[in-house]
C-alpha cells in the first residue's frame, strides 16, 4: 500500500480474539490492565461501561464486540469479581462536531485480549484492504504483515469507534 502516512507510522498490534489488529501509536494514550467498568444504562452493548482514569472518565468498548467476534471465553481460574484478563488500551480518537464541523479529540477505552507487538515503519509491509481476514473492509485502513510474516490488520478508530462517540 503507499499509504505515506501509514508506510512510516509506528503500529501497536494487539489481539482482539483471533484477530491481530493495530493502531497508529500517536492514538494511543496508554496501555492499562484490564479494568473493571461500571455499566452505562441504556448504552449499547458495545460499550463496557466507564473507568476513572486519573479523574477523568472514559468511555470503554468491548473490542470482541465492536470488531464482531466471538466473546472471550471465561477462565475457570478467574475469580468472578476479578476484571477480566487483557488490556485496556486508551485511545485518542478524532470526532467531528456535527453542529459547527470542528474536530475535537475524545478519549475512549478499548479493550482487547492481548498487546503484542509495537512496531516501527519499516519492521512490517503493509496492503490494501483487498486481503481481509474476516473483517469489515469500512473499518480497515490497510492490512499489514510483520517480519514473521505474521498478518494482521490496521484499524480505522474513527470509523470503528466514531458512531459510539456520538451515543
């Protein structure tokens, strides 16, 4: 793909069930454990619910549901009142205001099952979004292949994460 944003980009790849995916590192916060939520009511079923984060509250979503996979199967040896095991990862994701059109920035939680790899520009080739494991193509800025020849996908929050931003 000659894509020069994404081409020289550094790339966090995560996994979100069987799925590797990544996002460009500038959206990327932080990297928490997995954090337990408190339930929004009326919010959709992709959204967790909200974490305080250093006094702010973040809105988080469960990647499984937001990338329509499988749910994460429950350990036997998780205590039930533990938080699930994972990440959270807290993004910086674009919005667009729909009364003026100015863009703002809005932090968003975004669980995920694994973090694996931080890559920089040239440690992996990246593809147009013709090669798709299983995913929607609308939410997919490339797919990528690292040095392993490992494939996975790079997202497209503001596609994927965007519409919850305005519920």
């Amino acid at each position: 793909m000659n894509d020069g944003s994404l081409a020289t980009a550094r790339l966090l790849v995560f996994r979100v069930g069987t799925l590797a995916c990544a996002a460009e590192v500038d959206q990327v916060r932080e990297i928490l454990p997995r954090l337990p939520t408190t339930r929004i009511p009326g919010a959709p079923p992709v959204v967790a619910g909200l974490v305080n984060v250093r006094g702010t509250l973040v809105t988080v979503v469960e990647g499984w549901r937001a990338l329509g996979q499988a749910p994460p199967s429950a350990s036997p040896e998780t205590p039930v009142a533990s938080a699930a095991p994972g990440s959270t990862i807290i993004l910086e994701v674009a919005r667009r205001d729909a009364d003026n059109g100015a863009g703002t920035r809005k932090l968003i939680g975004f669980t995920v099952d694994e973090v694996i790899d931080l890559l920089a520009g040239g440690d992996a080739t990246l593809e147009g979004r013709d090669r798709l494991p299983g995913v929607d193509p609308t939410l997919v800025r490339a797919v990528g292949r690292d040095a392993r020849g490992d494939v996975f996908i790079v997202l497209d929050l503001a596609a994927l994460l965007g519409p919850i931003l305005t519920t």
